[in-house]
C-alpha cells in the first residue's frame, strides 16, 4: 500500500498492568483521504496474536454504549469512538482485554503523533 497518511490508535492490555500514561500505539496505514477502515483491515494488522472480540464505544446521551462489531466488512466509523477488544483463549480462565484510542483523542496527550 503506497501510504499517504495514517491513523494512530493507543492501546492497553488491561491485565498485563498497561495503563494510559504509557499506551502501546499502532500506526494504520490509509492510502487516501476517503480510506475506510473496516474491521477487517484491523484484524489484519493488530500486532497481538489471539482471537478478538470488537466493540465500538458510541455516545449514547450522557453515557455511551458498546456496539458489537461482528462483520469483517463493518467500517470504524466516527474518530472519536473508542474500542475495545477482548480475546478469549481457549482453556485459560482469563481474558485479555485491550482498549484502543482514536488520533483525535491522541492529540489530547503529551505524545508525539509523526
């Protein structure tokens, strides 16, 4: 892919002591301004190995509620959403739990977006 920008997602693995004042961060790649990014393409490319679960934090009046991701083809739509993804390994009784955030929250850190 002949990259013309990116979008920087943070995340932290919950129970491996992450927290979000050192997230971990993973650059997507997007080849045009209209690029969609689907859940797919997030599978894809997700540096941790495991089978994942996708939600998608939207605001709901003065909450918000998780929308379920379950189609490959589904578009991440709005920037300021918040995922969360949740793996489930079979025959551990534990789940991995990992809570990403969009660019446009990024800027609101102390971190260097390049």
């Amino acid at each position: 892919m002949n990259a013309q920008g990116y979008k920087l997602l943070l995340y932290v693995v919950t129970n491996d002591g992450d927290d979000w004042e050192t997230p971990n961060a993973l650059v997507i790649p997007v080849n045009s301004h209209d690029f969609k990014v689907t859940l797919g393409y997030i599978r894809s490319i997700f540096p941790l190995p495991g089978n994942y679960h996708f939600r998608t934090r939207y605001k709901h009046g003065n909450g918000y509620v998780w929308l379920d991701l379950t189609r490959d083809d589904e578009v991440l739509q709005s920037v300021d959403n918040i995922l969360r993804l949740s793996s489930e390994t079979k025959g551990d009784n534990y789940v991995k739990k990992v809570n990403l955030l969009p660019e446009s929250k990024a800027k609101e850190t102390d971190f260097d977006l390049i």
